[in-house]
C-alpha cells in the first residue's frame, strides 16, 4: 500500500511540477484551464472592457478576430447565452455593485444612464428578475 502510494506521488510530481510539453494538455482535459476558443475570450473580455457602450457587434467581431455570426454561435454554444444577453448581465451586475456604494445625492436613474442603459423599465424588469428586487430598493437598504 505504501508502495502504490509513494508511486502515485512521484508521478504526480513528475506530471504537474515540471514544464513539459503535455501540460497544457493535461490542464485542459484536467478541467483546470479555460476551454474557451480565444476569438470568444476576446469577445467577453471586450464586452467587459466596453459595457457602458452601445453594442456594435460588427467591431466586436472584428476585435474577436472572426464573423458575426461565428460569434453568435459561439456564444450560444459555449457560453449558453447570446451577446446581448450576456452585456446585460454584465451591465446588471455592474449596476449592483454602483448601488452598493453610492455616494449621497446619486439616483439610480443617473447611475443607469452612465453604465449604458436606455431602457429603464427594461433595466428595472432586468434587475427585478435578477436580484429579486427593484434597484431603488436595492439603493434604500444598501444606504
């Protein structure tokens, strides 16, 4: 038993300490690295970068290094989403953490605006749906 074991240590070892070219492969199929195409990392990343922008998904697109609809698909397929669905999510979240830290004098209408909602009964529905709450109660119990 101790034989197997120190055996099972020492390839351990020898498989995840050292750089060798299988790494990156084990780390994938390990489930320990991001799985993502790049063309997708770049699209999220941007999206994050630019969330209180309008979507263009043509300059998305074109800074993911692929097509518009490769994007579309690919966001359904790996992230279970699509793009705007997943800018909201991100604006959403976003807009919660504002409401957590407003200063005196902010209104959620004006914090909204600048994270690049134009909707707001949208956004409010969004955020209801989301956190179970409306954001002005959201900004009551956090003040």
């Amino acid at each position: 038993m101790a034989a197997a074991d120190l055996r099972e240590n020492l390839l351990t070892c020898l498989l995840h300490g050292p750089r060798h070219n299988l790494r990156d492969a084990m780390e994938v199929f390990g489930g320990r690295a991001e799985t993502l195409p790049r063309s997708l990392r770049r699209a999220r990343d941007c999206l994050y970068a630019h969330a209180t922008e309008p979507l263009d998904l043509a300059q998305l697109a074109e800074a993911a290094g692929t097509g518009i609809r490769a994007l579309q698909l690919g966001f359904r397929r790996h992230f279970g989403t699509s793009i705007s669905d997943m800018l909201l999510d991100i604006r959403l979240a976003q807009l919660n953490a504002r409401l957590g830290s407003t200063r005196p004098g902010e209104h959620v209408t004006d914090i909204a605006f600048e994270l690049g909602f134009t909707h707001l009964s949208r956004m409010a529905s969004a955020y209801r749906a989301k956190f179970g709450e409306t954001p002005s109660a959201t900004l009551r119990r956090m003040s």
